[in-house]
C-alpha cells in the first residue's frame, strides 16, 4: 500500500477507543513502526474505500418486455448522493 500519496500533510487529534488503540500499538510493535504509521495506513485505507463506495455504477440489461428485470435495473440510482 502506497501511504501518504500526497505530499501535503495535517497533524490532528482523533479518539479511539482503548480496545482499537491496542490492536494498533500492537500491530506497530510486531512491525516495528511508529504508532502513526499504523494509524495513517489504517485512515488511508478507509479513505480509499468511502472513495470507491462513491463511484458512479452503471447497469444494462434487456429484457425485450419479457421480465421485470429492466424494471429493477432502471429503478435504482447509478450511484449514492454525495454526503
């Protein structure tokens, strides 16, 4: 995983529960890492996924009037509204 892409950089403060906390102070100590790293590859990759959860989706079918699947194609948005 490429960490960081951007060369621009913001320090902030996050709450995090005691049991999440561990999990990551432990994963940094078996790889030999500062807590941060773990924390940014940890935000990185949530920020990657709500990215990919926001694309566009497009679906196509045919159905030549024969089932109610084009019906349920056309029936849901192409993608969710922006938050």
């Amino acid at each position: 995983m490429k960490l960081m892409s951007t060369t621009a950089l913001r320090r902030t403060t996050i709450t995090i529960p005691a049991s999440a906390l561990e999990t990551l102070e432990a994963e940094a100590r078996r790889r030999g890492v500062p807590l941060p790293v773990i924390v940014a590859e940890a935000i990185e990759e949530k920020a990657a996924a709500l990215r990919r959860a926001q694309r566009p989706r497009l679906g196509l079918g045919a159905s030549a009037g024969r089932s109610a699947g084009a019906a349920v194609l056309t029936a849901e948005p192409v993608a969710d509204d922006p938050r």
